[in-house]
C-alpha cells in the first residue's frame, strides 16, 4: 500500500472522486507552537503592530540547476521567463492541456549555477516540476534538482530559515535592526542584508494583506537572526505568530493555499504512474459530483491570470488562450452571515444532529476544501478556504464565482457533507446547513475595512 501510485489507487477505489473524497490524510499542521501569546492576539499583530511568522518548517523546497532548466520550465509552464534573472522571483503556476491550473509555488533565483533555484509551496506543483526534471535528465539534458521536503517528512533541519516580517510597524523595525532605512527592494525582488552579522536574503512581498519581508538563509544562522529581530521588535508589540495564527493568513491576502489539481486526464497518465498515492491529499466539503472536471479551475478562477503569458510555448497554451478571452469565473472573499455562523455553533451544543463542526480560526477538513455556493438555488463556484479573523470579527472564506455575480451579492455557501464520505476527518453524524454570505474582493481588506466595517 505505502508504495501504491496514484494511478493504481484510482483503480482500486474505481476513480478518482471516489478515492479523494474517503481517502484520510493527516490533519495538516504546521510544525511550529501552536501559540505563542494565543491566535487572536497573533492574528491583530500583522495588523496593528508587526508579526513574524516561521515558515522554516511547513513549506516543500525544490532546489533546481543546469543549463536546460529554463527551456524546461518553459514547456510546462505559462509564466514568462524572458526576463528571470538572479535577485527576481515569481510565482510558478502549471496547467494540464485544457488550460487547467495544477498548482502554484515561488520560484526564487537567487545565483548562478549549482541549486541557484529554488521553487518553494505545497508539494502539489513541485511533484509536477520534479517528475518532468527527472525525465528531462533521463532524455540527457542538463536539468539537475535536489528535493528539501518539509519538516514533517524530512529528518533532520532544512536548508535554510525562512522568516516573514509583517505589520504596519516592520519598516520601524527593520529601520532599527539595520541602523537605517529598511532595505529599498522591489516588489518580489531578491536583495542581500545583513543581521546579527550574518548574511541574509531578503524577499520583499506581502501575507496577510500587509507590506513585509521574508528574509532566508543557512539553517545554522537560523536562532542568531530570530533573536535578532526580536529584540528589534519588543518596543513596537512584536508577535510570534504560531501555527493555528499562521493558517489563517491566505483568507486576508487572498491566496488559495491548495488549490485542486488538474491531473486527472490523459495527458498526466505517466505522471499518475509515477506519483505515490500517500502525496495526492484529499478531496472535502460539500461539492458533490462524480465529474473530477467538476473540482478543476483555472489560473484566472483564482486571480492566477497576473502570471500567464503567451510569449512562448507551453503545454496548455492554446486552451488557456481561449479561457483568458472569455473567463467564466473570478476569485472573491465571501463574508459569513454572523447570526448563521453561531447557529452552526449553536448546534454543538443542543439536543439533536448537529451541523458539521466549524473549526477556529481555520475551518478546512480536506487537503482540498471544495464547498458549493448558490445564488438563488443555483450553483454559482467553489468556496475554497474558510475561517475566522479576529481583527475584524469575520468568518470568511475565500472562493470561485461567476463572473456575473457580483460584489456585494448575497450567496449562500452549503456547509457540511451529504452524503457523508469515509474520512476520519469528518463528523460521523452531522447535517448539511446553507450559510449566507456576502460577496467582496480577495483580497479583502481594503473593502473590509472601508466599507463593510463603515456599515457596521
């Protein structure tokens, strides 16, 4: 069983929605604390003051070299590469030949020849990549790679620490801990500090909704640079940010963590083969269809289109040139009705079957979280990715609706199982209840925070 391929798993649970949806997989957790002062006050941190959040430990490194790499990523991939160079990153996505998304990750260049890249996020994608870099180097070409598996799968450290630094208040820590101005780097570009004396890369991006930092280098720096930026922060209310606070960052800057990969039609058949069944996760929530093209989305479903470009050939290129024409849906947060979410609360606690449980602050069950949303008794997309935020008192999911509905729309999200799968990550016993939700942008803060909580 443990060395059963994916293709063999959909043939013995006769395919593959049977398979996601009754296949367990381990509750995901980040390997870091829980908490470190408790998820509410983490949360409010990259908002009010500055937080930093560890992601040395969760996230699946790919680290990629030699001469033929970049014709190879090329073939696979939509993003353009004609001006990728050391010190600039991206965000890699992939499509299957029907213009359909198999997943996203950041490739960073940081130098020149050996492991001089590295592509960093869940393994979805990287398997994707790593499979095509092991046939590129059967074939002879000049593509070499070495995987860093998170720290869940792997034994020993990582090769490097990865630290973000978030919050209105992190210029003024940064301006402290470098005697000076924070660093002036482009957006998702690559530049070289140094902290506590050690060399440090530094990425400039965004989680949470807020302007930050990801700084990363050689694990054995690792507790110098920590300790460094937290001493930098203590007067500013810096917060360590711990695994349950951290799961929650993709519902404010408005990125799908995992979303469902298109992988199960013929072209990816050799790839099936080779996959090990253990790496596919699994399917929950209360979207129901027997059609595996049902769960597939594309770039443009998720706010993904910013990355395609048509100045080269890929798989997938003439498909998803159709899809960017005329796309059929959009990435959106979904505001939950409150009175709605404490009647799921409430429901735990009365005599009767209860809805399925609503977890805080993060609600998914599945590896691919996958709930219907309906407008007016009809299926209008997908909501993905649900929880609570504290700062503004909001549950909230992120989802995919028609292009027609638009924002400000009240919808309705379909919370729970019917039928129930075989997973053990779900209630035995529950009842299928509709959620009303309003619809905003993703991401939501902006909107948030300037209009819905002016109405308050």
């Amino acid at each position: 069983m443990t060395n059963e391929s994916l293709a063999e798993a959909i043939t013995r649970a006769g395919g593959a929605v049977a398979l996601l949806r009754n296949q367990n997989w381990p509750a995901f957790t980040f390997p870091v604390a829980p908490e470190f002062t408790n998820w509410r006050d983490e949360q409010r941190a990259w908002n009010t003051s500055v937080a930093l959040m560890d992601q040395s430990h969760h996230m699946t490194q790919l680290f990629l070299w030699g001469d033929d790499l970049i014709p190879m990523l090329e073939g696979i991939s939509p993003n353009t590469f004609g001006t990728f160079r050391p010190g600039v990153a991206k965000q890699l996505i992939s499509v299957n030949k029907d213009g359909y998304l198999i997943g996203d990750g950041i490739l960073f260049n940081i130098a020149e020849g050996e492991e001089g890249l590295v592509l960093v996020g869940h393994h979805i994608l990287i398997d994707w990549v790593r499979f095509n870099a092991e046939k590129a180097e059967a074939a002879g070409k000049d593509v070499h790679h070495r995987l860093d598996p998170n720290s869940h799968m792997r034994q020993g450290p990582p090769t490097f620490y990865r630290y973000e630094l978030q919050g209105p208040e992190a210029d003024r820590v940064m301006e402290k801990l470098f005697g000076g101005p924070a660093p002036d780097i482009k957006f998702f570009h690559i530049g070289d500090v140094t902290i506590a004396g050690r060399p440090v890369k530094a990425l400039r991006h965004g989680m949470a909704g807020q302007p930050g930092f990801e700084f990363f280098g050689p694990w054995e720096d690792n507790e110098t640079v920590l300790d460094a930026i937290m001493e930098a922060g203590e007067e500013f209310g810096i917060r360590r940010v711990g695994a349950k606070a951290y799961s929650s960052t993709p519902l404010e800057s408005g990125w799908v963590p995992t979303p469902f990969p298109a992988i199960f039609d013929e072209d990816f058949a050799e790839y099936r083969e080779w996959l090990p069944a253990a790496r596919i996760g699994n399917l929950g929530g209360s979207l129901q269809s027997d059609d595996i093209h049902d769960y597939y989305m594309t770039p443009f479903d998720l706010g993904l289109g910013r990355s395609v470009r048509f100045d080269h050939d890929f798989h997938g290129r003439e498909a998803l040139e159709r899809i960017a024409a005329d796309p059929q849906r959009r990435k959106v947060t979904l505001l939950w009705n409150a009175e709605d979410v404490a009647g799921v609360v409430r429901s735990q606690v009365e005599p009767g079957i209860p809805a399925k449980f609503l977890e805080f602050p993060k609600a998914r069950y599945g590896f691919y979280q996958m709930d219907e949303v309906r407008h007016e008794g009809r299926p209008v997309g997908i909501s993905t990715d649900a929880g609570y935020i504290a700062f503004d008192q909001l549950y909230m999911s992120l989802a995919t609706l028609d292009v027609d509905i638009a924002d400000g729309t009240e919808v309705v999200v379909v919370w729970g199982e019917d039928p129930i799968s075989r997973k053990h990550s779900v209630d035995a016993a529950h009842r299928q209840v509709e959620i009303r939700a309003t619809v905003a942008p993703a991401p939501y803060h902006d909107y948030a925070r300037t209009v819905y909580r002016a109405n308050d």
